[in-house]
C-alpha cells in the first residue's frame, strides 16, 4: 500500500536545530515545512557559543562566514573583586592545524545564529511559517497527519519536533522527559547597553551584596549579555527600570536599552525514546542542559546533522533501521554533555575558578559513534582513526579548485577516499544505488596532476591525518564521520556496509 503525503517532512521549531535540519532536507530534495508557534523570530542572545564541531557543520551548510562576520572570539575574563579587576582566560586558544581549521569557539548571540539559518532557508526556498502552532497529530505505518493551529491538516512521511524543552510534540507523543528543574536556582539573563564599561572583557563581580553577577560583550553590537543570579526568595522584576536599577546598586554602570529578558532556571533532562515511529525529536525538546560549556544549542545541531541524511537516505528506500540508528548515536552523547554541562555548573555554583575553564571536550571535535549500529567495534581501524570517528581535515588539491578535503566533502553526498593502487583499482567495480545521496569517489595520489576523480596529497597530511599504513578504502558519510575503514576484501566489505545506509 501507498500513502501520498502533502509534505516529506514537518519540522515544528525554527530555532537552530530545527532550522538545521530543515536546511539539510531542502538541500537533498525534500519537501519542507518549518513551523513555529511564535510570532518572530527570536530575539535574544541565550546560547551564545557555536563550539568548533558546529561551525564545521555550518561550513557545510555554507554559512560559516556569515557566522565569522557576524561573532567574534571569547574576550579574557575580568573579575572584578572591589577595585581591582583580575585578566583571566576561559577559553584556551587553540592552534589551527590540518585536521583542526576552526580550534576555538565562536561567540555569536543566538538571534544572530538563528537569523544566519533563516536566511539561508530563504535562498533555499522555504517560507518559515510563525505564528502557526502544531495542535496535535496520529500517525500509522505510512505517515502522519499533523493539525495546525490555522485549522489546516498536513500529511507527511515524518514528524520532527524541534519545538524546545517544552515540546508539544514530546508531550503529545507521550515520550517520558526524564530528569529534574531546580526552580529555587534561577539567573536573570538580560540583553540591553551598559555605559562605560570596556568591551574587551567578559565582567565577572563574583561576590557583589551575595550574588555573582557577569556581563559579556556581544560581538558587532554595542550590547551586553547580563546575568544576574537571584537568591531562592528573591523576585524575578522584568520591569526594565527595577533591573537597570538592580544593576546600578551592585555593579555601578549604567544598564539601559533592554532588548531581551528571561529567567533561567537550570533543567537537566533527557528523552527516554528519541523516535516514536515517524516521530522523531531533536535539540531542546530531546534533551536540555544547564548553560556551563555552551553545549546545548551545538548539540542540536549536531542531532539535525545526522538525523538529515538519514531520513534522506530512508525516504529514498534505504532500510527503515537506519533511522534507529539517530537514537543509538545521539543518546549517549547527550547523556554526556548533560553530565559535563551539570559538572561545571555545579562548580559554579560552588565558586570554583576551574569551573570557568573550558577545554578539549566542549569542543565535541573528539565525538565519535564507534561501537554504535553503523560502526561495529571490531570494524578495521587506521592508525589514528576507527570507524564512526570524525572525518578530520586535510590540506590537498584537487579539480575545481580544491584545496582541503573540506571542500570535497561540503554537500550531502557520501565520499569515498582510496588510498593506493589496489584500493583505486577497486573504486570503479564498487556499485551504488542511483537513488538516494550521490557517492563521490577519490584516489588520493601524491603527484601533482589533475584529474577529476583525484586528489593530490603532495604534502603527506591527508595520508597522516588518517593514519594510512597501507592500501586502504575510508568512506565518510554526509554528516562528516568515518562510514567504513576497508583494507582488504573490497567488494564484500562494502556491499555488507552499503546494505546498512543505501536503498537496496
């Protein structure tokens, strides 16, 4: 039986996950539909910090530069402790090497983040539809059927909630969001313009009248993110005069021209199930964190960008199992970052300077799905990596002008790289279905010619970078992770991968 669907895909949430994933569909051919319950876009700028994983993803989606533009580098830390202001770095900066181009986080306001996705959304043809609500759906073994606050109903293969902590979809999916919300701990978060206070710092008054108070610089604005922690029996006043006078009392600025307000109180939770047949959740509304490490909204990203392919991949007639395997990858990795997120909050909470610090981990390049479904532990390794490792980057050149692996793999496509004459030998006898993502296949040779499906890596590193050894076959997947490492028995070990991820 066939079931014909208005739509591919409803996405509920056009923040940044679900702007993510909307993206990545549009670019494979889908059809689209971005919902979103508010009026606007939003606004403020909550999660400010894109870590180095996500402004890979966003170099894919060709919006990086945009986002450089736009954000700038962590400023040092200045604590203020009565007249005298203590210089401290957060941050660890981050040589750019080969494998590494973008070491450091990016500080970007989220408004700013979300404002970069919809524009892109835009050049790809979407209309993002606010103020329009998801009331409820059901769903069967051929899709769901979706009603909208408009009064419409919409048909699609998949559901996606990105609709934030508070999902509609969650709830109305009856998926368990297990964890707690601690409502006495709570921080006024504020955007607005403080006078006469220098840029070049992230403000800390970590003992000012019983409270800890911080303001950071936004970047290409005149604007500060201000948080103030509030105390357990202390009122949250969002009328702009009482905070601009709060401010005043315990810093001695001057606070003026809010634009944004919220009160934070620290959730730690995580989805029991990340799929409910055709229903699937991301970001927010899969897991929420503390904001120790900017870890949240890079998560949900990072959810989008391997959710995407693979309903790709499954709409074009690969096995339903594959998307089983967004669950198996995601939930322990976000299991972890709650973890991490809570440790440092927890530090700060007890004023510990090395809770500030923030280090390789946060930076989610060492984010591997190894001995998931799609990378069975006794797959074959290289010498630096396994498969479901990310795919690092490489200095090499290549046809139309290519000068790092990077810009082989920017698209929606699978790569695969052969390394040595026999491997390169086997690239044309492997088949690849003609639907679903396009394969694009590359010898990696050490000369200096051009051709097309080459790629020169007269410099070593691309060859180092992925620990070659000997005549070897690595395919990376869309989502910019290792798909299969293959050094001997070619054409078996790639059907038997290829069966997992492609339509029979």
């Amino acid at each position: 039986m066939t079931k014909q669907h208005d739509i591919d895909v409803l996405i509920v949430g056009a923040g940044p996950s679900g702007s993510t994933l909307a993206a990545d569909l549009l670019r494979r051919g889908l059809r689209v539909r971005l919902i979103d319950k508010a009026t606007h876009a939003f606004k403020g700028s909550r999660a400010k910090g894109v870590q180095p994983r996500t402004q890979e993803v966003f170099e894919d989606l060709g919006v990086l530069e945009e986002a450089h533009a736009e954000g700038g580098p962590y400023p040092l830390a200045g604590f203020h402790l009565g007249p005298i202001t203590i210089p401290w770095r957060m941050q660890k900066q981050n040589r750019v090497t080969p494998a590494v181009p973008y070491p450091n986080i990016l500080l970007l306001a989220q408004h700013r983040t979300d404002a970069i996705l919809h524009r892109l959304l835009g050049r790809l043809g979407l209309h993002i539809e606010f103020n329009t609500a998801l009331v409820g759906f059901e769903q069967d073994a051929y899709g769901v059927t979706a009603t909208l606050s408009s009064g419409e109903t919409v048909t699609s293969r998949y559901l996606v909630g990105a609709d934030g902590g508070s999902s509609t979809v969650r709830k109305a999916a009856g998926i368990r969001f297990v964890g707690e919300t601690d409502n006495s701990d709570r921080t006024l978060i504020i955007d607005g313009t403080i006078d006469g206070l220098s840029r070049n710092r992230w403000h800390m008054w970590p003992r000012t009248h019983g409270k800890s108070i911080g303001a950071c610089p936004l970047p290409n604005s005149n604007q500060f993110q201000v948080m103030i922690r509030l105390n357990v029996d202390e009122s949250s006043d969002l009328d702009e005069a009482a905070m601009a006078a709060q401010f005043k009392m315990l810093t001695s600025y001057n606070l003026h021209d809010i634009t944004w307000t919220s009160v934070f109180r620290p959730n730690v939770r995580l989805v029991e199930n990340y799929r409910l047949g055709r229903v699937f959740l991301i970001g927010d509304a899969a897991h929420v964190h503390t904001p120790a490490g900017a870890q949240g909204l890079n998560t949900g990203v990072q959810d989008a960008y391997n959710l995407g392919w693979k309903i790709g991949q499954v709409i074009a007639g690969a096995p339903d199992s594959l998307l089983d395997s967004y669950q198996a990858e995601r939930q322990p990795i976000a299991a972890r970052v709650l973890g991490k997120s809570s440790e440092l909050y927890s530090g700060l909470d007890k004023q510990r300077l090395s809770s500030l610090k923030r280090g390789d981990e946060e930076r989610q390049l060492g984010i591997s799905y190894h001995a998931g479904p799609l990378a069975h532990i006794d797959t074959q390794a290289t010498k630096t990596l396994k498969v479901g490792d990310r795919a690092p980057d490489a200095a090499c050149t290549g046809p139309d002008g290519v000068q790092r692996l990077f810009d082989v793999l920017q698209g929606p496509h699978f790569t695969l790289l052969a390394f040595g004459a026999n491997s390169s030998l086997a690239l044309s006898e492997l088949i690849w279905p003609a639907s679903g993502a396009e394969l694009r296949r590359y010898s990696v040779e050490t000369s200096h010619q051009v051709e097309h499906n080459c790629l020169n890596d007269t410099t070593g590193k691309l060859r180092s970078n992925y620990g070659i050894f000997c005549d070897t076959l690595v395919l990376i997947r869309p989502d910019g992770y290792i798909g299969c490492i293959i050094t001997t028995d070619w054409l078996t070990s790639f059907d038997k991968m290829k069966r997992m991820i492609t339509p029979s």
